[in-house]
C-alpha cells in the first residue's frame, strides 16, 4: 500500500519532469501552426477534494475542521487566522515546510539564484554569468516563455481576468458586471492581504458574481527577488486565506506580480502547490496612468484594436481592478468587443487539460479528440476571423517585436509585466531529441518522488 504522503508527492513531481522536459522560450520560429479552436468550456477554477493531492496540505488537523466549517469571513476569528503584512516563512505551518523541503531535496526545484531589483525595485538583475531569458532560467520578464505557462487564449474567446483585488475600483468593476445584460465571467489575480483588508468586497466577488478566484500573492512581491521559503510563503498564504473564504476551495491558477517568475519560482507553484501560471498576450498598461506612463486615450485606443482585430488566437488582455480609471476603461470597451462578435470567458473556462505548444490550453487529445467529463458542454465552433500568425499583431504595441534580445529585459510595469509582442513561437527540437530527454528526465524524477516519499 502506498502511503498517501505518496499521493503528495508522486503527481506533482512527475508533473514537473514533464514540464522540465520541455522548456524552450519564444525565440524559435514555427513556419506555420493551428490556433487554439473553442473547446468544451470547464467549469471549475479550484481543485475538487479528491483530484489533487495539495488539499492535504491545508486541511490539517490542527484546524479541526472537516473542510465544511468556517469562521465567518471579515469576524476577528477569521482575521486573526492570516498574516497582517508580509508573511514570516519561518511561522509557515510544518505541512508547507515539509512540502518544500522534499522537493528541494529531490532536486525538483531548479538551484537559479535569486535576483536583486534596482532601485525602483523593479527591474530584477540576475548574478553575472546568468542568463535570464535561456532555457535553464526562463523568466518571463525576459520575454521567455516555458510550454507551460498560459498566455493565449481560445479562438473566438476574450478572457476576462484582473489583478490585485480586492482594490479601489473594485465596487465599480462588480456593480458594473452585476447589472451587465449578458453575463461577464470573471477570473480575479487576488492579493492575500488585500481580502483580509476587503473581505466584503472578496466575498461579493465570490458569492454575487460567481468569479473565478485566483492568486497574485500575499503581498504582490516580486518573486524571483526572494527565498524558495519566501515563495512558498507568499503563495501559500494566498491559497489559505482563499481556503478559508471560499469554502474549502483551492485556486488551479496564479500570476506573478509584474510578471516576474523563473523556473525556480514556476517549480514552487505547480511542483509544490499544484498551480499553472497564466500571463497574457496583451498588456493595457493601465495600472500605469496614475504614474503618466500611458494615458486613458492610449489604452482606449489599445483596446479598441484588439477588440477589432483577429480572434486568433483568444484574447487574455491584463487589467487591473486598482483603479476606477481601469475599470472605467474597461467598461468602454465592452460594448466594442461585444460588437465585434467576442465570446466571454473566464481564464478557468479556457483552460483544461493539456497545454498545447502555443501556450494555449485545449482538452483535446493527440488525436483531435476532446475530452469530455467535468468540462461541461461543448461550444460552438469559434468564427474563423481570418486566423492569423500568432507572432504577428498580437503585441500589446499591436505589432510583432520580432525575437527578444538574450539576457535583455523590457521596464517593469508594476502590476503587470513587460509588455509582450504575443509572439508564441517555441525553439524548434526535433521530436526523437525531446522524446529521449522527457524519458531521461522522467526517470530521473520517477526515482526523486520515491526517495522523497520516503523521506516524508
């Protein structure tokens, strides 16, 4: 029998050998592909109880609840249960500590070295010798793109998602998608402290709206600048704290504040504590208004084109609910991508199963088969808009930047991230090269997971 430690353990590593078997970055060329096409649409944005082994490490004993009891959100018993500010790794529960421990000691978490950030504390620096945008490290601040992540979405699809609720244009952005005629789903990139601070607002979000629930960590630090404990912290709180206030529930999706992750941090998120990071393939900028960096006219126009343009591939524009200048904008432009024949998503909706090598999820099978299940229903067929290149005007300058130079970052942009051209292509590997390293690399692993399980 195998102990349920093992249940832990095993998935999320041998997750991980696939996706370290196939790290490449957006500098190949592809002459030609097929977009991400309308799928069956799921339903969920958490894991059930019983599909995904994290939920042991945040039902613990010492709660002593059965995963159906709850402090009431916003009571000072609910408060008191989460970190004021910054989380102390130290203070971390001995489950997440444990987790982590095992998977550093299997050798499941890339050794990359952490970043310093300059002093406006965006711009992440890696130690001479170390290149950001190669395959070992793949930040994506550096324009390089793991298979893994998500930054494209369905075809014929918009993706309606906004980082770091619950926040000042927040109240706007919900009694807005309330009264909406035709129903908006949602994907919310929280921020753990902001629904301990605005626990009225989370829970609307969650109970009125029905929005998708994801994280954006405790306190929207940039990542690659911090410990794996620190990582682990910033992430795992989040999870808690939605834990704790949406029933038991527990997020499949995160995003890194200003898009800052690397290999490191990726292997903490899915390796750990089973999340697949999704990005965006547009980047409103609007975040950055407040700071004259952009203006509403600049990100109205933007808008503009992106509604009006190809719907190959889908649309996962970044927006923020920080301001009521960004929900504003927002507002506006939804009369023109309703016009230009858009169908509304979540990110959840658009994300089942396999990653495809565009950086689009689609439950649809080697063979062209979907997958049916817990999904939901099938959609129909996206419109065909002309299907375009995926590298070519997809940009958040409308325009294809072409390759990105090695080791060369674009600025920061607080909230969100550099602003990415969209371009999707992969280094090109031939199959026989990538088939023997998966295999060389999933034995590898297959035998961590076991010497870990024995560890724990």
């Amino acid at each position: 029998m195998v102990h349920h430690t093992a249940l832990l353990t095993l998935p999320v590593f041998l997750s991980l050998s696939t996706a370290t078997a196939r790290i490449h970055h957006s500098r190949g060329e592809h002459a030609s592909h097929d977009h991400a096409v309308s799928r069956s649409l799921p339903k969920r944005w958490f894991h059930t109880e019983d599909s995904h082994p994290v939920h042991k490490l945040f039902n613990r004993q010492e709660d002593k609840t059965d995963g159906q009891t709850y402090a009431a959100v916003g009571s000072p018993e609910w408060t008191a249960l989460f970190p004021p500010e910054i989380p102390d790794a130290s203070q971390m529960p001995q489950e997440w500590k444990d987790a982590l421990k095992a998977a550093e000691d299997a050798g499941l978490i890339p050794d990359i070295p952490v970043t310093t950030l300059d002093a406006n504390g965006g711009q992440p620096t890696y130690p001479a010798g170390i290149d950001p945008a190669g395959d070992e490290v793949c930040n994506w601040g550096y324009e390089c793109k793991h298979p893994d992540d998500i930054w494209n979405g369905l075809d014929g699809y918009f993706a309606v998602n906004f980082d770091d609720g619950p926040h000042e244009g927040s109240a706007k952005l919900y009694d807005f998608l309330a009264a909406h005629e035709t129903p908006i789903p949602t994907t919310h990139f929280v921020v753990g402290r902001h629904i301990r601070n605005l626990p009225d607002l989370y829970t609307r979000a969650v109970e009125e709206l029905n929005a998708d629930i994801a994280v954006h960590t405790y306190t929207h630090r940039q990542l690659t600048a911090l410990s794996n404990e620190d990582v682990m912290a910033e992430l795992a709180w989040t999870m808690e704290i939605i834990h704790k206030s949406t029933g038991g529930r527990l997020p499949k999706f995160w995003r890194p504040p200003t898009g800052d992750a690397d290999n490191r941090i990726r292997a903490i998120a899915k390796g750990v504590l089973g999340m697949d990071m999704v990005m965006w393939n547009q980047d409103t900028r609007d975040w950055s208004i407040a700071l004259g960096q952009t203006t509403e006219s600049a990100v109205a126009a933007e808008l503009k084109t992106w509604a009006e343009g190809p719907k190959s591939p889908g649309l996962i524009v970044l927006e923020h609910e920080s301001s009521n200048t960004s929900v504003q904008l927002f507002q506006d432009a939804v009369p023109l991508i309703e016009a230009a024949g858009w169908k509304w998503a979540s990110v959840a909706q658009i994300t089942e199963g396999r990653v495809d090598e565009f950086g689009a999820y689609s439950n649809v099978d080697g063979e062209g088969n979907v997958a049916v299940g817990v999904v939901g229903e099938p959609v129909e067929e996206a419109a065909d808009s002309g299907n375009t290149d995926a590298g070519t005007g997809t940009g958040a300058t409308g325009g294809d930047k072409g390759p990105s130079t090695p080791g060369t970052a674009k600025p920061p942009t607080g909230s969100g991230s550099p602003a990415n051209s969209g371009n999707n292509d992969l280094a090109d590997n031939s199959e026989a090269e990538g088939a023997a390293f998966s295999v060389a690399v999933s034995v590898r692993y297959l035998i961590a997971a076991f010497a870990a399980v024995l560890v724990l």
